[in-house]
C-alpha cells in the first residue's frame, strides 16, 4: 500500500511540474484562458495556470523561468530579449495571434462620441503646449479641450505602467500626436508622459474591473482592448477615432488608428508549450468564425494564419535582429 502512495505521490508531483504556467496581457488573458480550457479537455491533463499581470510583468517572470508563455499585447523588446538570453531562456518562439484595437469606451447611456487622436491626447498627455510653451496639463473637463465634446469632468481608467496597453497608448498616442508641436523640442515623436492626477486612473492589470467603473460611472471613459468591448456591447460602446468606428474590419485592415497586434511567446525547450501554441492556432480556434473571434479577438487573415501555423511547425526561433525589427518570423 505504501509503494502504491508513493507511486501515486509520484505521479501527482510529475503531473504538476508539467502543468504549463503563462502570464502577461490583460487584452490576451481572455483568448489564452479559452485556449487553456480547451488544451486541457483534448490533452486530458490540468488546465494550464493563466495569470493577468500586464505584458511587462509577464516578458519579466517569463525570462526568469517561472513561466513557460508570456502573454503580450505589443511585442517583446530588444531589452527584455536580452534579459531572457542573459537568464538561459534562449529557445523563443514568437507567435502573432490576432490583432486588438485599443478603445475608449463609455457607459452605453451616452451619445455616440467622435474623438480626434490630437483631443486624446490633450487629454492624457502630462505636459501640453501653450503659447508656446509646454504647461502642467490644466483640463479638467472635455469642453475645455473642444466645446464640441461633451461637458464631463476628464475621467479616464486606464492601464497601469506594466501593461503592454499602456506602451501602446503611449506609443500611438503621446508619441506620435507630440510630432505635430514644436514645443516638445528632441521629444516631439518621443514624449510619453502620461498625466498623473486624477484625470488618468490607473486600474490594474484587471480590465473588466474599468468596464465595471463604466457600468456605475455614467461621465466617466475607459481605455482598454476591443474584445472587451466586444464582450459588453449592453452595457458600453466606444468613441470613434477620427471619424474610424473600431470595429473588426478596420482593425485588421489598420484603418482604426489604435489598432495593434497581439501575441504570445514560447520558451521552446518545453515542447508543450508548442502543442499549446499549434492549438491555439489552429483554425477551429484562430480562423475567421473561429472560437477566438467569437469572443472578441479580430482574427488574421487566412493568409498570414497559414504562415504562422507554418511558422511554428517550423520551429522558427526569435533573433536579435527579428526583435529589433518587431517581428516573431
């Protein structure tokens, strides 16, 4: 009897050590906690363990070992790369998933707005230009950005600075709209800083918590993924950007200014994590109409699809000069 518990004690703590570990994105955690579920029930073995810790905190345990995926909603950076070769995480595979817009969305009891990227940003940016000089950010409500929005106290809730969301917004946002102002000086193209008062929330790593926010805060906004939005269509809707309604079609054709890609990242020297992957992209999951969309990610095209489900039976792994580029093949 003892040999038989101890045979079984064996067993249990074999199956645990290979129970696969992913953390990362807020925008992912949803498409991968789906593709775990299913992982689980064609493997017959544990569910793997999904955690939501922004895309930072995900690329930093994934480089330590202590995950076997990273979940990301940009992809990875040069530092971050060499942080993962320098810890002997060195077999990476790279996989773009799909693609997600960035929203700012409201609760469903307001008018449909209409927003440009440059009132966006007069509205999260830290420093702003004024008589030719930048000045400590002074709106406070929309109508002092433009008498054509609405009259609501700026209040955004947003992702924290370890999320990959936020690096996007900064990116897409901040940085690119600071190129039309001279008073940026070297940072025109380059400015990132968000405002820190009230006006910007950070919200954690926990999206359906800000479109919580939303359902209780009828003057408040919310900047987050797309399938979110997708998944609470009662009770929010989003701003059009510059006329663009974010929606899939101009996502994935890139017409919606806030638009990205997604991924997920392998440490292939655990041989599971590419069954994972292969599942993850297969076309009853990743192909237009598949379960994936379904629940809010905006698919690739069939096209790109067959190229990435060639690129991981190839076992293409990330270099140095793929990650400089922003690229997994």
């Amino acid at each position: 009897m003892k040999k038989i518990l101890a045979l079984s004690v064996t067993a249990f703590a074999l199956t645990q050590a290979a129970e696969l570990k992913i953390a990362g994105s807020s925008t992912v955690y949803p498409f991968t906690s789906f593709v775990a579920e299913e992982y689980a029930a064609v493997k017959k073995t544990a569910t793997p363990i999904v955690e939501s810790v922004g895309t930072g905190g995900g690329f930093k345990v994934f480089c330590e070992g202590k995950t076997d995926i990273s979940n990301a909603s940009r992809a990875i950076k040069p530092s971050e790369f060499k942080a993962c070769q320098d810890s002997g995480v060195k077999d990476i595979i790279g996989v773009m998933i799909g693609y997600d817009g960035i929203v700012l969305a409201q609760n469903k009891a307001n008018a449909p707005l209409n927003i440009t990227l440059e009132q966006l940003f007069l509205a999260l940016a830290k420093e702003i230009p004024q008589n030719g000089k930048l000045v400590p950010n002074p709106y406070t409500n929309w109508q002092q950005i433009d008498k054509k929005l609405p009259n609501r106290k700026i209040a955004i809730y947003g992702p924290p600075s370890s999320s990959g969301t936020r690096d996007t917004i900064e990116e897409l946002v901040l940085s690119k709209v600071s190129k039309k102002f001279k008073e940026y000086g070297d940072q025109a193209g380059k400015y990132k800083s968000m405002r820190q008062d009230s006006a910007y929330i950070p919200s954690g790593e926990n999206d359906n918590l800000i479109v919580s926010k939303l359902g209780a805060d009828k003057n408040a906004f919310g900047l987050f993924g797309y399938g979110f939005l997708a998944s609470n269509k009662d009770k929010i809707n989003a701003a059009k950007i510059d006329t663009i309604e974010a929606n899939e079609k101009n996502i994935a054709e890139g017409k919606y200014e806030l638009a990205r890609s997604l991924y997920i990242y392998l440490n292939a020297k655990n041989p599971e994590t590419l069954e994972f992957a292969k599942l993850y992209m297969s076309d009853d999951l990743a192909k237009s109409g598949g379960e994936l969309e379904k629940i809010g990610l905006v698919p690739l095209s069939d096209a790109n699809l067959k190229a990435s489900q060639k690129h991981l039976e190839q076992k293409t792994k990330l270099d140095e000069s793929l990650v400089k580029a922003g690229r997994v093949f």
